[in-house]
C-alpha cells in the first residue's frame, strides 16, 4: 500500500463512489479510497490550514491504536476471529510505521478536540485490515471503524496521548540537533580562545574580550536549552490513556484501564505512566505550555546569538567584520559581491515563528472548558512545527555557519589597538585617571590607545602587549597591586 494508490477526489475523470452513511445521514465517499465518511466531512467542514496533520502525530496515533488493539486482544477481544485481529494488528502497525500516513488527509486545524483525525485514523485502519483480508473498502460489517477500531477509546484519550507521544519523538532529535550545536560552539571557543576583540556594552565599546570567550557564552546558553528540552520528556510521559472521554474511564473494562499504557510503553520503549488524576489529565493541558515555554527559551537564545553574528560579521568593510561567516549565496541581484548573513537571517525566523506558537499554544490551552479542551488540533499543529523548526534550525545553524565560522584577525587587533576599551586593560599599571587621561589623548591626537601610551612614556610597546593578551584579558578579576606599582 502507498500514497499513490489513494484515488483523486477531484478530476475530470469521474471517480467511482460509495455511500455511507452516519448519525447526519448518507455521503458519496471514493470507493477505493481508505477514508470514510467522517473523514469526507471534515473534508468538507475545514478548508482551513489546506495541509494535514503532522507526519509523525500519524505514526504516534498508529502505536496508540496498537496498544489499543493488543490490549482489547489481552482480554479476548476478536478471540472467535483471529484473521480479523492480525489484520487490524497489522494495519495499526504500518500507520505507525510511517506506511499509511499519508492517507490521513484530515486538515490540521479542525474542530472538534482532535474528533476528526481519531475518526479518520479509525477509518483508514479499518479500511486498511479490510483491504488485508480481501475485502473492499466500506464492508464495516466485517471490520468496523467504530466497534472495532475506536473500542474501549475515545478522542479524548487516544488524541492527547498520540500528541505526547509525537512530541517527545521529535525531542529525541531536537535534543540530538541541540547537543551537537553545543559542541560546535564549544570547538569554535578553543579554536578562537586567542583572539582578543573588544566586548561591547549598549553596543559601545566596553572592555577586552575574547572571541573564545565570547562565543563560551553562546555554548553556555545552548547547553542550559539542552538540559531543559532532556527534561521535557519527563512531563509528557504521564498520559490520559483509558480514561475514555472525561477521564471517568466510562465504557471501557478496568482490566484495560490498567493494562493498555502498559502496551503502549512495551512498544514504544519510552517510559509512560497512567496518570494518577485522568480527569484533571484529560480537561488540562498545561504540560503543553510548559513544553513550549522551553521551546520559546531556546528560541530566544537561538535569536539573540544570531542577531550577534550578524552584527559581528557586519560590513564587512564598513562594519564590526570581526568574524566571517561562511558564503552560502549571493546577496543582491544589483549590488556585485554582496554576500549576506542567510543562515542566521533564516534561523531567526525560524525563532520568530517559534515563539508566536507559545503564545497561541498559551492562548489554546488556557481556553480549555470543564472536561475538556476543544484546542488541542491547533496545541498540536504549532507544538509540532515548533519542534521541527527548532531542530532544523539548529542544524543548519551549525552545519552552514558555526563549524566554519572564521575570526578577522587583523580586524580585530585594529579595534582593539584603536578602542577606547583598552584603556580599561590598563588600569592595573596606569591607574583609573591615567588610563582616563590615555582615552582622552587618543581621541584628542587622532591616535590608538597603544601609540598614545608608548608616545607618552608610561608603557612601552611590550608592556602594552602584555596587559592585552588572552590571559591578560580573561583573567578573573584584577591582580593586586601595591599603592605604587603604576607608572607615575
């Protein structure tokens, strides 16, 4: 089975239907097609984000529904019918493989809490086993999308446990893309740990710096996001799965109350666990914002280290141009030579969209009534993308960009020997109001700090080197000096 076997459902040609009927009465599905007539309507209903849900909501819904299966089979459900339950088995088990994702084509935005991707998903696995077996799509009197498919389940449960499960599949790699950006700034700190520059303050010049040290910060701030998103998978772990529709577990036996998250942990390998209140875990969905909240972290960083690295490489003639940033394109269709900063520029927006998700994905959540949250289609849509974004943007942020990064040496040496900031280094031997005095004259004489100094007689030229060097600088804390160690 794969997508392109799905039948067109517009075209010239006319498509072959079948009826099936619901609670509202008869519609004309494509007979081949594996979706039914829930699916058809809210076809109908949610012309919406005209794309449907995430691939890997699909795949987490199939190993939901598997857990399901096996579970209602541990308590000898189809025990009469063994071909009816290996097939349902199997179809649950090729959605959650990725093999029939792509005929769960309800829009992404929808109403109804996730009714209309549960019902889909129902459809196409029951379609599915009944391809299996020999039997034509729509023969729901041998294997239904409801009584067989949705047994013992219901939206409210099967729904927010597939989207847990998505979203901590798509941690796996976020964390994965993140710890390699960690280390990719941590290779870049020691490669450029001897380059002094100038730190800036208010975007005026401040004091000597490292670029080492400067970008130890980024590395820094990337590995705090790294332990946060670790922790993620811990919230998300605890699911609603047998609490049917409010959490009261209403229609479906203890025994599978008790034993489906089980399967469900079996066969995923992740570690969920029943959750103690299923009521308080069906109707709130705060974990969902603690997620994002982690998410939009981490998307800040993302945003100020890239606005940083288009600020230094900026120019690069007429600008800081202190790094160079790899040339992944050419920047103008009019300006010859122009190379702009694309992969943080790109990043950014990728930031940017991030955090616009947390505050819908606030606003979804907080907007949940009673028993339930009719919101969680759009917590799902802008939570996955989230993840996705991220991961990709810190990719293609190390790969195009921070691996090869390069240092403007000879750039940085000028603004350090030219900068009023090297007056500060030279305040363990000169003195607040000497090293005052030395800014004052470099500006008033149109001369860099090192030639004022040397000109004036209270450094020479080596001493001067010293009090700039990388270990100058990025000594902690000052040394201590006598009342009468400076030059007077």
């Amino acid at each position: 089975m794969n997508k392109s076997q799905q039948p067109k459902l517009t075209g010239e040609t006319p498509v072959p239907l079948r009826i099936e009927r619901d609670l509202l009465g008869e519609l004309p599905v494509p007979a081949e097609a594996l979706h039914g007539i829930h699916t058809q309507r809210a076809l109908d209903n949610f012309p919406l984000a005209r794309r449907s849900i995430h691939p890997e909501l699909a795949r987490a819904y199939g190993e939901v529904k598997s857990a399901c299966v096996r579970t209602n089979r541990a308590l000898s459900a189809w025990a009469d019918d063994v071909a009816k339950a290996d097939a349902i088995d199997r179809a649950c088990r090729e959605l959650a493989n990725g093999d029939l994702g792509g005929f769960i084509i309800v829009d992404a935005l929808q109403g109804g809490a996730g009714t209309s991707t549960n019902m889909s998903v129902n459809e196409v696995l029951a379609n599915r086993a009944l391809e299996i077996l020999g039997l034509p799509p729509g023969s729901y009197n041998r294997i239904s999308p409801l009584d067989d498919l949705n047994l013992h389940q219901s939206t409210n449960d099967t729904y927010p446990t597939a989207l847990r499960l998505a979203a901590i599949r798509l941690l796996h790699t976020l964390e994965k893309n993140v710890v390699a950006l960690q280390e990719s700034f941590q290779a870049a700190e020691k490669k450029f740990a001897h380059v002094v520059k100038v730190g800036r303050t208010q975007l005026q010049d401040a004091v000597l710096t490292t670029l080492g040290r400067e970008l130890s910060a980024y590395a820094e701030a990337i590995n705090r996001d790294r332990w946060r998103i670790y922790k993620c998978e811990e919230r998300l772990r605890v699911v609603n799965l047998g609490g049917t529709a409010i959490g009261t577990g209403l229609a479906a036996p203890r025994k599978y109350i008790f034993q489906v998250v089980d399967q469900l942990r079996e066969l995923t390998g992740i570690g969920f666990a029943r959750a103690e209140n299923l009521v308080d875990a069906t109707q709130n969905a705060d974990v969902f914002v603690e997620v994002s909240g982690i998410l939009k972290a981490h998307a800040v960083s993302l945003l100020k280290i890239c606005g940083d690295l288009r600020l230094l490489s900026s120019g690069p003639e007429a600008g800081f141009g202190e790094i160079r940033l790899p040339a992944r394109q050419a920047g103008s269709s009019i300006m010859p030579g122009k190379v702009n900063p694309v992969i943080p520029e790109a990043v950014s927006q990728a930031a940017m969209r991030v955090i616009g998700h947390d505050a819908t994905i606030t606003m979804a959540c907080a907007s949940g009534t009673l028993e339930l949250n009719s919101f969680l289609p759009l917590v799902a849509d802008c939570l996955l993308e989230s993840l996705d974004l991220l991961a990709r943007a810190d990719d293609i942020l190390r790969r195009h960009c921070i691996d090869g990064l390069e240092a403007n040496e000879a750039r940085c040496r000028q603004h350090v020997e030219n900068s009023t900031a090297a007056a500060t280094a030279l305040l363990p031997v000169l003195g607040y109001e000497r090293a005052g005095e030395a800014a004052k004259l470099a500006v008033e004489t149109n001369r860099s700090i090192r030639e004022t100094v040397i000109a004036q007689g209270w450094l020479t030229g080596g001493e001067f080197d010293v009090l700039i060097s990388p270990e100058a600088v990025c000594r902690l804390g000052t040394p201590e000096r006598n009342g009468h160690d400076h030059h007077t």
